[in-house]
C-alpha cells in the first residue's frame, strides 16, 4: 500500500432504540451549540468506541424540547470490527458500553445489526404518540408538570374522540402544524393519521397528584408535522371543556386557519411510544403492534 493511501474502513450499519427523559435535552436533531439527544449519541458513539470522527445518526423523527421517547429509532453506521465476534456483532457488549457512558441520559434498549438499506426515517411505516392529561378541577398542582398536563374537568371524552374520528385519514394540517421554514406558504402539509383515541386511566394505586384521573390520546400517522400532536391536542382539550364546538377540528382542517385556537399543549405530555417497521428492519420498537 502506498503511504498515500488510506485504508478501507468497512462499516456495518446498526439499529438502535433508545428511551429518554427530553427534558434534559434541547429537542432531538443535531444543534453544535445546544445538548440534543443526536448530540450526546454521536459524542458518545466516538468516544467509547474511539472513532477519530463522530459518526452520522439519523432518527425516525424529531421531538421537541421537553418532549419524551420509550421506542425512539436510530440508525448509525460503525466500523465493522468493532464488537465483533467469532458468532458475529456482540449486541450485549455495544448496549452495555454506550449505556454505561450515557448514565441514563438516553437509554439503549435495542442494538442489532440490520442491512444497509434500512433507513431509520425512510424505512418507517408510522409513529405513534401518546400524550397524557391530569384531569382535575381545580386543575392540580404542576408537580407532574414535567410528563403531563393538568386541565380542568370533567372532560366530554366523547366529544373528543368524536373529534379524533374527524382527523384520520389524509388531510391538510396547515391549522395544527408550523411550518418549515424552507417551505413555501401556500404548500399544502399533508398527513396521513391511522388511528387515534381519548381514553381514561385506572389508578388503582392512587398514584395520580390530587387523584386527579390520567387521561390518554394515543395517535398513529404514517408521519407528523410540527408540533401537530400538541396544537391538535390544545384543541380537542378545549372541545372536551366546551369551549369550542365539536366540528371545530373538522372546520380548521376545511378552512386550514388557525386563527384564535388554543396555542399548543406543553411539551412534557407527549411521548414517541413507538415507530413502525416491516420484519426485514426488525419489526416495530416499543411494546405496540
């Protein structure tokens, strides 16, 4: 070899699911100047493996700042000797070295070796959200301001739910997304929703401040623009309460106006609870199906 040359360095591509608190985060994406969660994954990935280079991570989507993943999915292309044994790539000793340096920051829950025409973006067959109210009058005290949001009830969960009926299938959500900023105004935000619901929790335990009742909305979509899950949420919030009709999803989907609809719900009270895959990427991350 010429010393002119540089050797080739192999790679094998990974699949990592990971879990974390967003508070302790600046939202998921890449930022130099702020700690994200593709920050401190990629300041890791190089540091416990020794790689002269932080290695690109590429996500199934993006959380907010304050907001939460149990089955987060990444995908990160590493050195093909690094843990690898006579029986092939060593999952247990990467999960176990990363989760030692990340000390609970971000959790790996799931490390396999996939081909490299798995994309953790592309490949993805859907989201799924879930956010999570406490549901009291007068509402509680915020001490679980930091993974749900404390409105006054009682709640027409019906009317909700209702209103969830109105979103699925393919619509415009100009009225509950804010726009990229590299799209042009009159662009057309499409999403397709699977299924989404309003349900109440069973707190046999007491576990809720004040006893006031969980309330859940779980919602799937092929994908999601920003922050549609909080602005559709403050909206049905607001349906529930009656103070806004029930139509008025279905109006704002017609009339793509957001005009004097409530601003978004926090961000602690949403979570990513799980990212679609067909068999050939591993199936699904967290415990949905």
């Amino acid at each position: 070899m010429s010393s002119f040359e540089q050797p080739v360095v192999t790679t094998q591509r990974w699949r990592l699911d990971l879990a974390y608190d967003g508070n302790g985060f600046t939202g998921f994406a890449f930022q130099p100047e702020f700690t994200t969660v593709v920050g401190l994954l990629r300041e890791t990935l190089a540091s416990t493996l020794h790689m002269s280079e932080e290695p690109l991570v590429v996500g199934a989507g993006r959380t907010d700042t304050g907001v939460h993943a149990f089955a987060q999915v990444v995908h990160v292309d590493l050195p093909v000797q690094l843990f690898a044994t006579n029986r092939g790539p060593d999952r247990e000793r990467l999960m176990r070295s990363l989760n030692k340096q990340l000390r609970g920051r971000i959790r790996v829950i799931r490390a396999d070796p996939v081909s490299d025409e798995f994309h953790a973006r592309f490949s993805a067959t859907w989201r799924e959200y879930r956010y999570l109210l406490l549901e009291a009058t007068p509402p509680a005290l915020e001490v679980n301001a930091s993974w749900s949001w404390s409105v006054e009830g009682p709640l027409d969960l019906t009317a909700m739910n209702g209103a969830c009926a109105d979103i699925i299938g393919t619509h415009d959500f100009r009225a509950f997304c804010r726009r990229p900023t590299n799209s042009e105004p009159g662009e057309p935000l499409l999403r397709h929703v699977i299924g989404a619901r309003w349900e109440r929790l069973e707190d046999e335990w007491g576990m809720s401040p004040n006893n006031a009742p969980a309330v859940r909305l779980t919602i799937r979509a092929t994908s999601f623009c920003h922050n549609m899950v909080r602005c559709l949420t403050s909206t049905m919030v607001a349906i529930g309460q009656r103070r806004l009709p029930q139509n008025a999803v279905k109006q704002r989907l017609e009339s793509l106006k957001r005009d004097h609809l409530p601003p978004p719900a926090p961000a602690g009270g949403l979570s990513l609870i799980g990212v679609g895959f067909d068999e050939f990427a591993g199936g699904p991350s967290g415990f949905v199906r």
